[in-house]
C-alpha cells in the first residue's frame, strides 16, 4: 500500500464498513479470549466456524494477518459485523526493532518523496478502518538483550492517548529465561496499554526450552498480565496462570513469531497435516499417526463441524486436506475454550485436563502394544509447582 493510499484508507476514503464493535478497552475486549490465528492461504474460511462454535462470539475471535490483511479483515467485518477481529501485523516478520525505531513501516518506493511516512496513531487507526476490533502495535522483532528496542517499543506506544490498543512484543525466547525476564515484567508493568507476547524460535516450539515456561508462568501471574499471542496450547498453560488471553494458530508457522531473514521451523508437509488431537492435547501430523500409531488399529473418528465422524488421520499433503485439517484445529480451538468456561475457568480446568491428557497418550499405548510418550511440554504442564521466576519485580 502506498502512503497516499494508506491515508486516505485511514482517512476514511475507501471505508464503508461497519464500525469497530468494540465498546470498551482492549483490556476488558480481549480478556478470556482464546482467539484463532488464522493461516495465510484462506482466512476467509474460519468466520462461519467461529460462529457455528460460538454463535454469542464472546469466547474466541480470529487473528488476521499476511500481505492483503487489510481487504481480508474488511471483507470478514462486512459479512460478521459483530466478530471479534485483530490484526497480525506483518512488520515483524520483515524487520528488527530498533531504539530509534520500534515500529519500522515498509515504504512504497514508489510513493512521492514529500510525503510523510504514517504516524503510529495513522497505522494503527487503518486496522480499525479495515474492521479490526482492537488496534494492535506493528512492532518489529525484538534480539534478545535489546533492552532498547523494548523499552523504546512500550515508551512511544505509552505515548498514544488511546484505549483500543495492545502493545505487541514479538520476542526472542531467551527474553523469557534468565536475567532479562526481570526487566522484562517491570517494562510490562509500567505500560500503559495491555501487551501481547509471542516468542521465536528458528528451531522448534519457543517454550520448549529450559527456564522459559517458569517465565511465561511468571508474566501471567503478573498484575499486568499479558496475551500470549501466536502460540501452540502453550497459551492455555498461561492462562491457567493468569494470561490476559491467548492466539493459538492453527498452522505451524502461526505458533511463534518469526524471525526476521530466516526461514523458521520447517513445516514438514511431507509428514501430513498438522492436526490437533483434543484428547491428547497435542498436535501431530496426520502421516505419523497413520505409520506409528493407527497402522494396525482403527483411528478414533472425530465428530467436529468438519470431519463428521470421519478418521482424524485421514489427512493427506495436499493443500486442501491441509486447510481441511487447520479448520478442524480452529474448532478444536475453540472446543478448549468452552469446555474451560463450563468448568469455571482455565485455572481450574487446565491441570485436569493435562492429566487426562498424559493418561490418554498411556492408554493409546496400551490399544496399540506399545509407549506412546506424551511430548515433553505436555509432563512440563503437569509440573505446577511454584515457579522459581519473580512475579512481581
């Protein structure tokens, strides 16, 4: 989008969509939500899912991102005014924050030189335009140690006399083990606006590493607490400790922040469709349940809005049994939300359901003659002791 183009969106010149339906803070929009992040390749797919699994919207909402995520998020507003809808802004993924710049803009080289590039308050006014619910930060990707960039980052957004936005923070993971988790909690704490954190991790899952669940545990149980925001079932973990609210993506590659100049953890479309297995609380692509876990048994049937009772590995590598598979994944998604609501909240409904979970991994093993180890993530939920990371610096 070209400056003139993206003010005179902010301006109002090429919006005639409903307005934001949001009515209160960011704070009071976000809080309990398990929102859906969407996949790049349809994201016009998920809206009628949220609704046919939610139809008071109040539970979850979807997280819209990638290159046309501002004709995608409009489209989706015209058809589902009272869906609850954010942006994922691009800028992280294409640039490192800065001391002197936090929120790097990509200009239109073609645009004239005498025009200004959009103010913070200009970009953050085009999300709502284009029918987001709640602004959010288009902050780049924070090195670790940065403590410049960070403080810099939540500084100039303080600045902004606004209560529809959320100060997005797309970290490296050692932010959150270690001496600068510290700091860390004080910066979150002297915000202004309420936070969303998403790790990176070029390798894997962010949280798998060591120190780094005792400080998401940490930053959820702040007074502050923040959205943990592109993540796997990690975020239900946070808010069974207090997060503001979590973004579960329904592909690999929306689970974490990317890093900028690299290529991030290898989807592997060669093993299948990446598939989220409610029982288990886990995700597990669909060609290894097949080889090493149904082989030589019947795979249980899923009864979702998609599958129908059909086999929940039945999913192959093509691109739409992948997308079959992420809408399964977004009303799995909201399946946890619901069922931790019945049971009076996720404080109360997490570590039972990760206990059934490692007792279901057992009993697959037993159906199948063999160990089915629950991933390593899934025994560190299990282990809710006090963690060893301040709470309060």
């Amino acid at each position: 989008m070209s400056t003139s183009d993206f003010r005179a969106s902010v301006l109002g010149a090429t919006t005639t969509f409903p307005a934001s339906p949001a009515t209160a803070s960011a704070r009071a929009e976000l809080a309990g939500r398990v929102l859906v992040v969407a996949g790049s390749d349809d994201p016009n797919a998920y809206p009628s899912l949220l609704v046919a699994a939610n139809p008071a919207l109040d539970l979850t909402g979807l997280v819209v991102g990638g290159a046309k995520w501002s004709l995608t998020m409009r489209s989706i507003r015209n058809a589902y005014p009272g869906m609850f809808l954010i942006c994922d802004p691009p800028e992280s993924e294409k640039h490192f924050a800065t001391k002197n710049d936090p929120f790097p803009y990509d200009e239109d080289p073609n645009a004239l030189a005498l025009i200004a590039a959009p103010t913070l308050n200009e970009r953050l006014d085009a999300q709502l335009h284009a029918g987001a619910s709640i602004a959010m930060t288009p902050t780049g990707y924070i090195q670790a140690g940065d403590r410049d960039a960070l403080k810099a980052a939540i500084t100039e957004a303080s600045k902004l006399n606004r209560d529809d936005t959320v100060v997005v923070l797309p970290l490296a993971h050692q932010w959150l083990a270690g001496k600068d988790v510290t700091f860390l909690l004080a910066a979150i704490n002297r915000s202004r606006h309420p936070l969303a954190i998403s790790l990176g991790d070029a390798s894997g899952n962010p949280m798998s590493h060591s120190g780094v669940l005792d400080g998401v545990r940490a930053l959820a149980a702040s007074e502050a607490a923040p959205m943990f925001h592109k993540t796997d079932l990690g975020g239900l973990e946070a808010m069974s400790f207090g997060a503001l609210a979590s973004g579960i993506g329904v592909i690999a590659s929306k689970r974490r922040a990317s890093i900028p100049g690299t290529k991030g953890f290898a989807p592997r479309v060669t093993k299948g469709a990446n598939v989220l297995l409610h029982d288990l609380a886990r995700f597990r692509r669909s060609l290894d349940m097949q080889d090493q876990w149904y082989a030589s048994i019947n795979p249980p049937a899923c009864l979702c809005l998609v599958c129908k009772g059909r086999p929940i590995d039945r999913f192959g590598r093509s691109n739409a049994d992948r997308l079959e598979a992420s809408k399964h994944n977004a009303l799995d998604i909201i399946r946890f939300a619901a069922e931790a609501r019945a049971a009076g909240g996720f404080q109360v409904y997490w570590p039972d359901r990760v206990n059934d979970a490692i007792a279901a991994h057992a009993a697959l093993g037993t159906r199948i003659g063999t160990k089915v180890e629950p991933p390593k993530e899934l025994k560190a939920w299990a282990n809710r002791g006090t963690t060893s990371m301040p709470v309060h610096p």
